[in-house]
C-alpha cells in the first residue's frame, strides 16, 4: 500500500476524531476506517459495486484475525489459508502476502485498534450479471475492522453453550471445498437457523457420510478419558486458526490428542467438549441434543486449554 493513502488515512482519522468530541467523547463512537481497494474510508461510506460478483454470487474469499493489544494473533498462518483459499477457487488476490500483512497492520494502527477483529475479504470483483468470471478484470480487496465490543457473536459471558446436531451437511470436499474460506455460507446459516429455531446457541454439522465435522462457524473438540480428540481435516471441516491453537496447547501441556472420526456416539458420550474459533476462542460445551456433556459444567482440561490459550495471546504465539 502506498504510504501516501496511509497519510491521508491519518488526516481523516484525526479528522473524524476532532468530529467525535462535539458528541460523545468515548473512542467507541469514532467511525473505523475500511481499507477498500488500497484506500481507506469511512465505514458508513465503504460500498462496493452491485455488480461485483462477491455480492451476486458469493464468489470470493475472506478470513477472520482476532487483534490482541493492537497485534493480528497469528497472522502468518491466517494470510496462508487466504492464499490456499484463492487457489482452491482459482482467484487472484490482487497484492502478496507481504502487502497483505502490512494492509492489516496499517488498518489496525490507522484505526488505533487494542483488541478487535479484522476481516480481510477478496472477491472475484466487478462483472456483468452472468456466473461467467472471466468478465470479472480485477479483484476486490477489502479489510472490515471491528473493535471487540462490537462484533456480535456468541459472547456468552463464560456461560456454557448447548448446542443440536444439524440435519444440515457440511460440505463435501468434491462439492465446494470445505477447507477452503469462501463466501459461501449458507448451509452454515440454515444449520445456524435451526440451533436458532431449537432454542440452543449452536449447530453441530455431519459430513455427507454422517461423521461428525463442526459447527457452524466454529470447530469441535471433544475430551474422553483425558484425550482431547476433534475431527480429522478429511471430515469437511475448515483448518481453524484457532483449532491449531489449541491442538499446539495440548502439545505444550503434554495432553494426548487426536484428529480423528468422530461418529454422534463420540459426541453423546463426551467427558468434555468445547468449540473454537477467532471470535469465541475456547467456548465449553455442556449439552448436545438434550444429552448432558459430563457433569454439565466447564471440564477441567478445558480449562486448563483456555488458561494456556489466554497464555499464548499475551505472547503472542
């Protein structure tokens, strides 16, 4: 990104700041900066093209980074799998990966963001109406910042979650390819409507064969006897940042672990299990389909997990 926009960028930030103090005086009323496209805009002007294919076809790809004391937690590995992303779908990310990390950092420094949540998002970009992509000439690269109070997930206050098992598939690696980060959600939302419809903060998601894969924007641990033992890469999940997070914990902690095959007997039976992902880290799961997970309370290795993971994010690791 050219070091002029970043300039510009900081004269509109301390612009929109001074603003800001003839209302509220808190940070949280500043309007964030959306990089669009090498430049930065206010949110509520950030727009893209209706004829952008990402908005008519959900054709493009995106990540989720949690930012920890204005840090991207594990960036590195995050930029990796937008890039799989986009060869999986043969899309051209329209910078490198090196312009990729420095357009995040410049957007959670532009944005003086402590602990937030960058989403960067690269659509096929601006075509004609058809599913044709190759009316498609340039991509289109956003990155969405988010502070932390403002990002409506399951926050569930350290409460448990409960959770069904979805009549809907995750899916299938010959299908549009579940390891890859895509637009394409909505099997996950009709999932996510039935936990809604149950009452239950979340859906577990099956594979097409009936193992079980995930939930609906999370990954799924569970920990029987000690061992701590979530769905094999070949089950339909999507490689979770946070999932090899916790996978490096249990190594770290000297907890046995394994990605495996997991069946609903796996899942009904559990001592323990919890889900994870950027935004809720390490959640504990106490009930699936009405059954009782263990004691119905946060197990003791979980715990011990989220207190290594809360170690990891100070450092950085």
């Amino acid at each position: 990104m050219e070091r002029n926009n970043l300039a510009k960028a900081v004269r509109m930030r301390a612009f929109s700041e001074g603003n800001s103090k003839t209302g509220s005086s808190s940070s949280s009323s500043t309007e964030l900066l959306v990089y669009l496209n090498g430049e930065f805009v206010p949110q509520s002007k950030a727009a893209i093209s209706v004829f952008d294919h990402g908005f008519l076809y959900g054709d493009g790809i995106f990540e989720g980074i949690a930012v920890y004391s204005g840090k991207p937690f594990r960036l590195e590995e995050h930029i990796l799998r937008l890039f799989d992303s986009a060869k999986a779908i043969d899309l051209r990310i329209p910078v490198n990966a090196k312009e990729v990390a420095r357009a995040i950092k410049d957007t959670i420094r532009i944005n003086k963001l402590v602990d937030g949540y960058m989403r960067p998002i690269v659509t096929r970009g601006v075509g004609t109406m058809g599913l044709n992509p190759s009316y498609c000439k340039k991509s289109t690269f956003v990155i969405i910042p988010l502070r932390q109070s403002d990002y409506p997930l399951m926050h569930l206050n350290d409460r448990p979650a409960r959770a069904i098992v979805s009549t809907i598939r995750r899916n299938p690696s010959f299908c549009t390819p579940a390891s890859a980060k895509t637009l394409n959600y909505l099997n996950n939302i009709l999932a996510k409507q039935q936990a809604n419809a149950s009452g239950v903060d979340e859906a577990i998601m099956l594979d097409w064969t009936g193992l079980v894969s995930e939930g609906t924007g999370d990954n799924l641990f569970l920990v029987k006897r000690g061992h701590v033992l979530t769905a094999s890469q070949h089950c339909s999940i999507l490689p979770g940042v946070t999932r090899t997070a916790v996978l490096d914990a249990c190594r770290n902690l000297g907890i046995r672990t394994s990605e495996s095959e997991l069946t609903l007997h796996d899942l009904y039976t559990a001592d323990e299990a919890f889900l994870t992902s950027t935004s809720l880290e390490i959640q504990s799961l106490i009930e699936i389909d009405g059954r009782q997970i263990g004691n119905g309370l946060e197990g003791s290795i979980t715990k011990r997990i989220k207190r290594k993971f809360d170690e990891m994010k100070e450092k950085g690791e």
